[in-house]
C-alpha cells in the first residue's frame, strides 16, 4: 500500500490553495477543512476561493 497526496484545489477557479497532505491510500482525505487562500477568486462572485480536497498519486 502506498501513499496519495491531497491538495486544496478551489472548486470555482481550479487553483492550487495551499499545502498538500500526505496519506495512505487507504485512509481517505483529510477530516480537516482545506487552508483558505488569501487573493482573488475570478470564477467567484464573491471574490473568495473554494477550495476542496483533491487526490493526487
């Protein structure tokens, strides 16, 4: 069994927002919400990021 990393992705702009987290495959993603990023969201109409955890191998 090997180990995935998990990036906070925002869901409206696709943007990487923040540090990622390293886990095993089999543990899932992370139970803590993504790292809110500072900036501007163009997709948004609020301006604010949405990010989400996404896996990445």
């Amino acid at each position: 069994m090997g180990t995935v990393k998990w990036e906070p992705i925002c869901v409206r702009c696709g943007k990487k927002c923040g540090g990622g987290i390293s886990r095993s495959e089999s543990a899932g993603p992370p139970a803590i919400n993504p790292p809110l990023t500072s900036g501007k969201c163009p997709s948004s109409t609020d301006g604010k990021h949405k990010p989400c955890w996404k896996r990445f191998k």
